[in-house]
C-alpha cells in the first residue's frame, strides 16, 4: 500500500509543482499589468528635485488625500492653497508627525495668524533619514542624517468681503528648500534652492440644506512649486484646481484636479485626481476618507476631534506601489482677536435696528445701522436697511413741512 501512495505522490508532484509555478506567475502577471494600468493613466514622477515639496503638512488635509485646494479651513492649508490663511478662524499652531518606511521620518511645526482681512503664516517642514555607507568589506565608512528641509513663509489677503460675498482670497508662499547631506557621508551634495506658490480662493452658497453662517461652496486654484532648477533638475511644479461641497452641516465632499508641469520630456507628466469626504457623527468628531487616483493611487483614512481650544488627526494612508505612513497631528487655537464677537454683536445691532424700524423709531434705527457700517463698510443689508430708512425721514420731514404750509395759510 505504501508503494502504490509513493507512486501515486511522485506521478502527481510535477503536476502540482508546475500548477503552482503557473499560479504565481498568473498572478504576479496581472499584478504587474494592473500597476501598469495606473502608470499609463497618469505617468509618473521621472527626474525632479526635491519630490517632497508636494508633501503637505498633515493632519485633515493628508486625510482627504491631499484634496484640500478648496477646502482650506485650517492651518495645513499652507501647503494646499496659501489664500486660505486670509480666512482661518484662530489663530493656530500646529504639530504633526509621520511615520514613513523603516528610521524615516517627518515632522512639520507651524505657525498662522490673521489680522481681519491679512494673514500671515510660517510653517517649517523636515524628512530625515539616517544613512550608513558601507564598504566592499561590509565595514562602516560613514553615517550620519541626510534631511530635506523645507522653510515656509505666507501671506494672504481677502480682498471686497461683505455679509452676503465671502471676498476673493489672494494668497502666496515663499519656501526655502534644504537637500542635506553630511560632507563624511558625501561632499558637495547640499543643495540649497527657492520655490514660490499662489493661489485664489472663493466661497459661495449653492443648493444649502442647512442654517449657518458660513458658505459651503469652495472653489480654489492654487500654482505650486515655481522655481529656479537644481543642477539642471527642476522642482515638482503643480497647479491644483479643488471643489470643495457641504450640503448639509455635517458632511463635506472635495475633489482635486492636479496637472504636474512638463520642463522637458524626461521629467514627470499628465495629472492625478485626489477626492474625499467628511462626516462629523458628533459634535466634536469627524471620520475623513480620501482616495488619490494616480500612477501610485493611494487610500487615506483619519479621525478629526475638533474641540474648542485644540484639535487633534490621526490618519493612515496607505499606497499600492507607493509607501505607506501613518500621521498623528495637533493643533491648538489661540483666539480669534474678537472677531466673533465682534461679529455677534453686529448682527444684535442689525435685529435691533430692524426691530426699530417696524416700531417707526427711524431715528433710533438710524443710529444702529450707521455704527453697523462704520465697523463694515460693505454690509449690504445695512446699507439697504438705512437707504430705506433715510428716504421715510426726508419723507416724513417732507409730510411736515407741507402740514406747517397748510397751517400758516389758514
């Protein structure tokens, strides 16, 4: 009986062996023909310096998978679109740390700050990486940290806002990039180099479902990456179109057209596309999802706890060809200089002038909606409250002065 078994495994070894080798070349086949498709769609990087200059800050933006030119709410908006910054809510600062592949790492700080209608932001950047350099023998030469440090300076503007038009947000960045490599390591190879970005934004209402004072339509454009090349290799330039949608309170969408510019036929082409959503489940959390359609598409998904005084994300985005990272950010809100309540008291203002006016205290009325202008020149609602209320004066005044004729001709 042993025997006939024997025979039976050594007749059918072969055919197994080859049916498994068939297997995994079947299926290592269409794995490759599948990263192919996505190579094709949308071509990849080739020869640019300094690639991680399209990296951003972290936090919510990395969660919506980079697809934050529109959405532009919080302080990551730096990198994403630097016009955001002339409409952020607080005064932030932010920290966030990824972890990369193997020892490499990414950290980023930053800073913004808005006076009214002018913002202004610094936010600093580094990857770094420990390095070994090994002879032929297996014996340590050198080692040491090689880095890539980018220094971000911004300023924004929102120019014509009014209670009904959000304005038209203006914004730009000038970044000083650092390639470090220790001179034991290599020598000569620190570069040092310049990049500028720009970038508009507007806000609108369209198709809202809820009540609050806010716009929930973004459009944004933002040019990223403009530049002087290093040593004949130019810089990652991007120009992002976003949309970003709340339809109701709790939810918003956003999606990212991207163009990577071609200097010359040997470094990167075509576009990707980044799109994502959030829905807060209660008041003070979120769960964000994202998904970056390109030659290396990519899937993130975070958790947002937005407090009054902090926030903190953790996301974990994970890429089919390209490395993975996990990403923990915080942020703390340093007050808004009374712009809410100064805000607050306006509309008080504006109820009770209104109130006036159905009581006939013109007068009385008057008097509020001016000081309302005073604060904002270009509030519409005001300023058509107290045409209205000028005209009734000049006619009341009118009214009186034909009943005074009247009564000195009799």
């Amino acid at each position: 009986m042993k025997k006939y078994l024997l025979l039976v495994i050594l007749l059918f070894f072969p055919l197994i062996l080859f049916s498994q080798t068939d297997f995994e070349n079947n299926f290592l086949n269409g794995l490759l023909k599948f990263e192919s498709f996505w190579s094709d769609l949308s071509g990849d990087y080739g020869t640019t310096f300094f690639p991680s200059l399209n990296e951003g800050y972290g936090g919510r933006q990395s969660a919506f998978a980079q697809a934050f030119t529109a959405v532009a709410d919080d302080i990551t908006t730096i990198e994403a679109n630097p016009a955001g910054t002339a409409s952020l809510k607080y005064t932030e600062v932010f920290f966030s740390h990824h972890k990369l592949i193997a020892d490499v790492n990414y950290n980023t700080a930053a800073f913004a700050i808005r006076f009214n209608n002018l913002a202004f932001a610094l936010g600093t950047r580094i990857l770094y990486l420990p390095f070994t350099h090994y002879d032929n023998f297996g014996d340590v030469v050198s080692s040491g940290m090689i880095s890539y440090t980018v220094i971000t300076l911004n300023a924004a503007y929102n120019f014509l806002p009014s209670y009904k038009f959000f304005g038209f947000s203006v914004g730009g960045n000038v970044k000083l990039y650092i390639y470090h490599v220790p001179e034991k390591i290599a020598a000569d190879q620190t570069k040092v180099n310049v990049a500028f970005d720009l970038g508009v934004l507007t806000r609108f209402n369209f198709l809202k479902a809820y009540h609050y004072d806010e716009k929930n339509f973004s459009v944004g454009l933002a040019v990223k990456n403009l530049g002087p090349f290093t040593d004949g290799e130019p810089p990652p330039t991007t120009i992002s179109l976003g949309l970003a949608y709340k339809p109701i309170y709790r939810l918003l969408f956003s999606l990212d057209g991207n163009m990577l510019i071609n200097y010359t036929t040997d470094t990167y082409k075509n576009w990707f596309i980044s799109t994502g959503f959030e829905v807060y489940y209660t008041k003070f959390t979120s769960l964000i999802m994202g998904v970056k359609i390109s030659s290396s598409p990519a899937l993130s998904v975070g958790l947002h706890f937005n407090f009054d005084s902090f926030t903190i994300t953790a996301n974990y985005n994970w890429g089919l060809d390209d490395y993975s990272k996990f990403n923990v950010s915080a942020s703390l809100k340093l007050g808004d200089f009374g712009r809410q309540r100064r805000k607050e008291e306006l509309r008080k203002k504006l109820a009770n002038a209104q109130r006036l006016i159905s009581l006939n205290q013109y007068e009385a009325a008057k008097v509020l909606l001016e000081e309302i202008l005073k604060v904002q020149p270009r509030h519409e609602i005001a300023r058509g409250n107290l045409k209205y209320v000028n005209n009734f004066i000049i006619l009341m005044q009118e009214y009186d002065a034909i009943i005074d004729n009247e009564n000195v001709l009799e």
